[in-house]
C-alpha cells in the first residue's frame, strides 16, 4: 500500500511539476511578447491598421452579399414544370424562398422528422404568423389528389404547437373534392397548382390570392 500512495504521489508531483514549468513557460512568453511590442510599438499601429481594414471589408462583403440575396429573392420567379421537377425538400425550400420574397423575412423551413405537419414557417408583413404544410406531386395534376388526413394533421397541431393565425397546405398538385369543404371548417387555406402558379410566376404575394385571410391580431 505504501509503495503505491508513493507511486501515486511522485506521479502526481512530476504533474505538478509540468504544469509549473508549462505555466512558467506561458509567462516567460508572454513577457517577452509584451517587452517586444513595447520597444516595437509601431507593430500595434501596423497590426491595428490590418484588423480595421479587414473588417471593413468583411463588413462590405457583408452587407453586399446581403443586398444580392434580396435582389435574388425579389426576383425570385418559378415555373410549374421546374416545380414539378423539384424533389419534395427542395420544393419546401421552393416554398420557403417565395415567402422570403414577399416580405416574410424570418421564414424557416423545418420539415423533416418529428415536424408536426409543419413544413414551413413564416410572418407575413402585417404580423400574421403562418404554417405551412407543403405536398409535392411528381406529376402533378395528374398524381394522386391530396386528401383530407393531411390537412387534419397539421390542424391539430398548427395552432396549438405553432400558434398560427394562418393554416395553408399548398401543393403543386390537387385536392380532394372533401378537402375545401373541411378547410373551410377548420379555417384552414388551400394554395393548388392554380394558385401555386399565379404566385410562383412573380404576381400578387400569397395572402392576396386566398380568400378569407384573417386580420392582424390587435396588438400587432
């Protein structure tokens, strides 16, 4: 036992030791990085010139990359046929960038597992908050039509996870003939392939185009 607590102690000491000298090392360098700038203060002005003028250039791409993405965004046009062609997350992404162009600058897409029938998420300009379930057609019109489950689904959770003062499910696709009469039940929207394609060619913003789209909340 007594062999092993002094293995154990000069183990610990030669730690300590190193961590002295490491320690004492650190100090010794720092010193004399300090001593060198003091004899050499023009390095200071030098390297201060260089950070001031890196972050103004990184300030300008910043800000220029920025005004490009609005451009972009304002920009933004689809066609149905490149719609169509998109697989289902990047037609989420479709989705999320004509928001974005409207004026709907926090909009996120958050599709995927454990989503809660929420593909999209937005705040239009007047404050309404919005969540959108997106469904894609490989064929289009021609696929199969979107049924009822599916707004069901994000019904029940769009306002009390999200609380959404607007429910869309868009689609490059169709309805069911069930659909309309639940959503208007539900007050949900609709946006088919209809709808889908007078906004994704550049026309009125999304909210002008469906009916019936509630008022901001006071307080707003």
């Amino acid at each position: 036992m007594r062999r092993r607590r002094s293995r154990r102690q000069q183990h610990r000491d030669s730690q300590l030791l190193l961590l002295g000298f490491g320690a004492a090392a650190g100090l010794a360098l720092v010193w004399a990085v300090i001593s060198w700038l003091l004899v050499n203060w023009w390095a200071l002005i030098v390297l201060g010139a260089l950070a001031t003028l890196g972050g103004t250039v990184w300030v300008h791409r910043y800000r220029q990359q920025q005004a490009w993405d609005r451009v972009r965004q304002q920009g933004l046009r689809y066609g149905l046929p490149e719609l169509d062609a998109l697989h289902h997350r990047d037609f989420e992404y479709a989705i999320r960038d004509l928001m974005r162009r409207d004026g709907c600058t926090d909009t996120r897409q958050i599709g995927g597992a454990g989503d809660n029938g929420a593909d999209v998420l937005a705040t239009d300009p007047l404050g309404r908050s919005w969540v959108i379930q997106v469904k894609h057609r490989k064929d289009g019109d021609r696929g199969s039509p979107i049924g009822t489950p599916d707004l069901q689904r994000v019904n029940g959770t769009a306002r009390q996870l999200y609380g959404a003062d607007i429910v869309l499910v868009v689609t490059n696709g169709r309805f069911s003939t069930r659909c309309a009469p639940l959503a208007a039940q539900l007050h949900m929207h609709l946006a088919d392939r209809r709808t889908l394609a007078t906004w994704a060619s550049g026309g009125r913003p999304l909210w002008e185009l469906l009916p019936k789209i509630p008022p901001p909340r006071k307080g707003r």
